[in-house]
C-alpha cells in the first residue's frame, strides 16, 4: 500500500513510525514532515493545509490511503477533498470535523445528544456577553466561577478559565474586542467552571464501531506541579489510573455512543478519531471538549504501545469495517512520552539550535524518539518548533519507563532545551490521594 500522513508534529512522527512497520506498506510519504519523518518514511514539502497541493500529490501517487494528523487541514475539508477524487482518507469529513472547529457546534451536539457537559450560553459580540455577566454577578467584587471560550480553532489557547467577574469581563474583552485569538473568537462560549481531575479518553470509530484506545494523561501546563500556562502538552503517558475500566464503560455509554449516534441523526457521520476531553467531576464525567483527530502528545505513548497493525485499523475506519477485525492488541507495559521544548515556549522562541545525542538516546532500549519541531539541514538536526521532541519509552513499571525516557532525555542536548521533570507524577499522586479517601 502506498500511504500519504499529513501533518509534521510528534503524533505524525508516532503514526509514521507504526504505519511504516506493516508489512503491506509499499511506500510512505510525510508531508510536510520534520527530521524524524525523514528517517521512518519520505517526506513530501506540501504544508498541511494546502488541500489542493495535498490532493494533486495523492492523485499523482495513485495513494491508497491518506492519515490527516492535525485539525486544521480535517475542518479545511481534506477527506471530502480526497473523497471527491476517490482517495481514502482516515478522519472526519468537514461537517463532521467541527465538532472541534467550532465549540457551539460541539455544546449543541453535547446538548442534543444529552451528554453531561458544563452549562453554556453562546454569544456573537462583546456586550451580549458582558451584559450577561453582570446580570449574573450584579457585584464588582463577585466570584464567576466560569470559563469563556473563542469558538474556533486556537491551538489550545483560546480558553480562558476564571474566578471572579472581572476575570470574566477582562477574558471577554480580549476574545470578542481585542480579538486575541482572530477569527476564532467571532463567536464566544461562556461556560460554568467546572471541578476535577481531567482525562483525555480516544476512541477510533468508523460511525458504527467504537475501538477505544488505552487512556492516556496528558500534561498541558508548562511546568512542573501543572504551575503555568497551558501550551500543546508537555508530556503525557498511557494507562493512566484516573480512567478505570468501570468509568470507562460509563464514558463509552454516556458520551460516546450517543455522541456518535446522534452525528449520524444529525447527517454528519463521525468516522476517525474522537477525542473526548473531560473533567471528572463528583457527579460523573463531563465533556469539556471533543478533537477530532490522535492527541498529541497522548498519540506517542499510545501508538508505543500498540502491538498490532495499525494500517489493519486505519483501513476498517475507513472503509467502516471496524467490526471485522481482530482487536488490536497492547503492550501491558505503560509508556511515557517527555516533551523537550525550546528555550521559551510556549511564548516566544528561536530555532535553529543543532540537537546533539540523538543516536545515543537512540541507542537506550524500549526509547523511540518521536521528532515534533525539527529540520534536517546538511545532515545536521536543527530545532524548527516549541515543542522539539517527544522523547518515548516504555517500562515493566511506569516508574521504570519514567527512567528510561528521562535517561534518554539526558542524552539530548540543544542550547536552552528543558522539559518538565515530572511526567507521570500525577499517577501515582491520584492512586495515594484515592486510596487515602477510601
Ligand atoms: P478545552 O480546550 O476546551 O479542553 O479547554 C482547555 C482547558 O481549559 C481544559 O483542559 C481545562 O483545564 C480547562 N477548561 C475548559 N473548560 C472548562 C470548564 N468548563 N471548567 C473548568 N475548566 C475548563
Ligand atoms: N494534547 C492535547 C491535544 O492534542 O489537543
């Protein structure tokens, strides 16, 4: 088979890396790919959303099958683009791939497919908004225990938690006046705040059958302890405790079946991946948001431990044949993935930086080194993003695979490279704090 993935992040490099061990792969394209695309498959210089060039490169290759990683190119169109052409693409179509594309979309689904979800209101311009907040906390000095949300896509950033009125006030100002966030904030969701620990659940489903991936934790905030601000994810690691086999079922059973069935009432059937953002709150899991597409960096420890053919997968989505085919099989051992960033991010930061000790962490057992923002130049590895690389391993314990990754990580060098020190912490810290309840 010949396979095209589209995106240049770590989750790409993970996809590549497994598609690339099926024995039916012919050949492998990235585009655009970084660094380590470049050594698992052949990278292809299209930008992800460049549909057209994306498509005409399909059509010239005569490629069985296109993986779309990110959500930009998903709520561009690529799979109905593809489609029209008679290319399979793995993901949702465009209608289906606003369930991240636009929040209002996502809480109207929620609403109509009765899935628990924080209560909401949708507002189209700055006063609306503001209006309801102080006819809600008449007070200057009122608490607002509320989150105000831009409803297009923001790379994460475009949700801003709050405390007090005028937290919420000053969050409207800059998504819907300031216009911070740019287009995505032409609409904006207020939303009550709620409380718990988060978890990310993935499921991969062709519209009728639900394959649930392994849980997995991401770490969004920057730096240790979950202190600072949010950035793409900065390490993450699968299974995680919070998500029992039990709450599972209940997330299955309450908010993925009739998520998925009620996309397919609505006329936009949801094919590919489905990623359920939630807070675990004292009445049960809640939905604070759905992605369309392999988390990442959650999609590095999850693909690590994947022991079965993931084209095998990828293929019955597509073609909607889940149901025929064997479940997939794990590694019991858990993973960990460890961000390295550049100097700065999430805010600013340069590239460029050459990365040295790449073949010695290489060279460390169970290590695979996922590549996110790299670019090979003269045979030289240089820095190209934020987030660097994914440094994955896995472990007969989660203690075990910390170490590993963290030895790998200590081979790696660049001028200013740091990552947090405590992916996988949060395990054992909620095992001591449930056991401790019970
Ligand atoms: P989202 O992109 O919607 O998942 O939001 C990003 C982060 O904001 C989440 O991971 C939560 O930490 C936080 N968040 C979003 N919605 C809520 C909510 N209703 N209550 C509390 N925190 C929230
Ligand atoms: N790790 C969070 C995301 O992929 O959106």
């Amino acid at each position: 088979m010949k396979v095209l993935v589209i995106g240049s992040g770590g989750r790409e490099h993970a996809l590549a890396w497994k598609i690339s061990q099926s024995p039916r792969i012919k050949r492998l394209w990235v585009a655009p790919g970084n660094a380590g695309t470049a050594l698992d498959a052949e990278n292809v210089p299209i930008a992800a959303d460049d549909i057209k060039g994306l498509v005409s490169f399909a059509r010239k290759e005569k490629v069985d099958l296109v993986v779309v990683g990110p959500e930009v190119p998903l709520t561009l169109g690529i799979v109905d683009a593809m489609a029209a052409e008679k290319i399979r693409a793995f993901g949702p179509s465009r209608a289906a791939a606003q369930l991240e594309g636009s929040k209002a979309f996502c809480k109207l689904t929620l609403r109509q497919a009765d899935v628990p979800t924080a209560d909401y209101q949708v507002f189209r311009d700055a006063d609306s908004a503001m209006r309801y907040i102080k006819a809600r906390y008449p007070n200057e000095n009122d608490k607002a225990p509320v989150v105000v949300k831009a409803d297009g896509l923001a790379s994460g950033k475009g949700v801003i938690v709050c405390s007090r009125r005028s937290d919420a006030l000053d969050a409207i100002d800059r998504v819907a006046r300031k216009n911070e966030f740019g287009k995505a904030g032409s609409q904006l969701i207020i939303e009550d705040r709620l409380e718990g620990p988060e978890a990310s659940v993935l499921v991969i489903t062709d519209g009728k059958t639900i394959l649930a991936l392994p849980p997995a934790q991401d770490h969004k905030a920057a730096y240790d302890g979950d202190k600072g601000p949010n950035t793409g994810g900065m390490g993450a690691y699968s299974p995680t405790p919070v998500v029992t086999d039990e709450l599972m079922e209940t997330i299955q059973d309450k908010i993925l079946v009739p998520t998925i069935h009620t996309m397919k009432r609505n006329r936009k059937p949801f094919k590919g991946v489905l990623y359920a953002g939630l807070m675990l709150t004292q009445v049960g899991p809640k939905v604070l948001e759905y992605n369309v597409r392999f988390g990442d960096p959650e999609c590095q420890p999850i693909l690590m431990r994947l022991k079965s053919d993931l084209l095998d997968i990828l293929e019955a989505t597509v073609d909607g044949k889940l149901d025929e085919i064997e479940p997939p099989v794990w590694d019991p051992r858990p993973a960990i993935c460890v961000v390295m960033a550049s100097q700065g991010y999430p805010g600013e930061y340069e590239n460029g930086k050459e990365i040295t000790g790449l073949d010695a962490a290489a060279g460390i057992e169970d290590v695979k080194v996922f590549h996110a923002g790299t670019k090979l130049v003269n045979g030289k590895v240089l820095t190209n993003g934020g987030r660097v690389l994914g440094v994955t391993a896995l472990g007969s314990s989660l203690a075990t695979a910390k170490l590993n990754a963290y030895t790998a990580v200590k081979a790696i060098r660049w001028p200013g490279a740091w990552c947090r020190k405590d992916i996988s912490d949060k395990a054992a810290a909620y095992i001591a704090a449930t056991s401790a309840e019970s």
